[in-house]
C-alpha cells in the first residue's frame, strides 16, 4: 500500500461511531475491534491501556483499548465522560496521529478507532500500524554497551523536529521511543498528546523523558557514557528545532 496522506472519515449510528483511514480501507467492521476476533494476537506489554499486536487486512497492526488508570480505575476501568465526539480520547488521538504522519514524523499511521457511547460515558479502541523489527528504548538500554552504541543525536532530532512542529507527548519516556531494525527512532502511545505552540513545553517534556531512564537505571544515567549520550540528544535536539523552526 502508498503512503498516501490519512483521509480520516467518521461513520455513526448514534450510539457507535468508527474513524478510518478511506486512503487505506473501507468501513472497517466492529469485530476488528475485539480482540477474540485476531486468533493469533500476542499481548504487548508497553502503552497505556490493554494493547494487542495483531495482524489482518489492514496488515501487521496495534489495537488499543483504552483503559484507565489512576484511582479511577477501579471504579470506570474503561468508562470515560462522553462531552462530545471531537473530544474522545480515540478520535483525539486519531487525529493527531495523521497530522504528525502527514507533517512527516516517525509515528504508527492510524487506520481505525471505534467511540462505543452508552449513556453519560463512552469507551473507546484504536488500531494504528506496527513498527515491526522493533523494540523499546527502555529494552535496547538494558542489553551491554548500548548506552555509547545508540544514536542519541538521531533522537534528539527527531524530538527537535517533533516540537518545533508544536507535536507534544503526554508522557514521553523509555518505552514509547520504538528502535526499528534500520536503527530509526519511532515516537508511540500519543494519547492525551496535543498539537500546540511551541514554548516552555518542550523542557519539560525532555525532562520527562529523563526522569524515566533515572527511574529505570538509577546511577547508570551519571556515567560518563550515559551523561555523553543525554548531552548528545539535547544539542540535536537544539539544532533540529532551530532549523525546523525556519524551514
């Protein structure tokens, strides 16, 4: 299939809405969005949510469903405030997905989500593309000499080029950075992220990022190695949204 850019169009009864990709599929079936339906589905361990990798007519893919957490888990589990169709978490994050693809950024294109309403509360699926051959920073860190092996300036521009775009991750760490067989960086699990000015947010988000390799390797990220490696990601980063900004 192109590469073509995402056309999303949304289909409703009233009570079930589906967002597809038209470029790459037709009406998709609601059976797509359970999981029994994909027999060889395998369960993945990273993202928010319950998240199955799966495969079907639309290729090798990701379905998501979205799940709290927090304290309200227990109570909601899956259940969210209905305040309308533009603002679920599914069509939000649909959305942004094929706005960062079309602008060009390392992210998994979007093919479908289902908002399922039911009364005052809604809950919600989304199936985007797999980035196969690929695995986790937080994985690739554990495995001997990686900190000094990775390319951390391929990171730092790609993050660079993802913020002077206005793109913000709602929590960037370890696990949501992909590394594909190629050695390219792919940015996953952009729910809650937003499209925005640039601005003080970026900061932050990169301190975020930190804040979860301290969290998963502790004292290891003060090693000289590690320190070179941060340092490396921050000036690409600097010059990949300097440059992006006046493009």
């Amino acid at each position: 299939m192109s590469e073509s850019a995402c056309q999303t169009q949304v289909w409703t009864d009233g009570v079930s809405h589906i967002v597809y990709d038209a470029a790459r599929l037709s009406l998709p079936s609601s059976h797509w969005f359970l999981p029994e339906t994909w027999p060889q589905r395998s369960l993945l361990a990273a993202g928010r949510g319950q998240t199955w990798a799966i495969d079907g007519p639309f290729g090798a893919a990701v379905l998501r469903h979205y799940r709290r957490g927090g304290a309200l888990a227990r109570l909601l589990r899956d259940q969210y405030l209905w305040t309308g169709l533009e603002s679920t978490r599914p069509l939000r994050e649909f959305r942004l997905l094929a706005s960062a693809l079309d602008a060009g950024l390392p992210v998994p294109r979007p093919l479908a989500a289902r908002i399922g309403r039911g009364g005052a509360f809604y809950s919600g699926d989304l199936i985007m593309s797999r980035i196969v051959d690929a695995s986790a920073l937080s994985t690739r860190l554990a495995q001997p000499g990686s900190w000094s092996e990775l390319d951390w300036g391929a990171l730092g521009e790609v993050l660079g080029r993802a913020h002077a775009l206005g793109y913000q991750h709602a929590d960037l760490n370890a696990h949501n950075i992909l590394i594909d067989a190629a050695g390219r960086y792919w940015l996953i699990d952009w729910d809650r992220g937003v499209h925005r000015r640039p601005g003080d947010w970026q900061a932050r988000v990169l301190q975020r990022l930190q804040r979860s390799l301290r969290k998963l390797y502790g004292e290891r990220v003060d090693r000289p190695d590690a320190r070179q490696a941060w340092q490396s990601l921050l000036d690409a980063h600097a010059r990949s949204a300097l440059s992006s900004a006046h493009a």
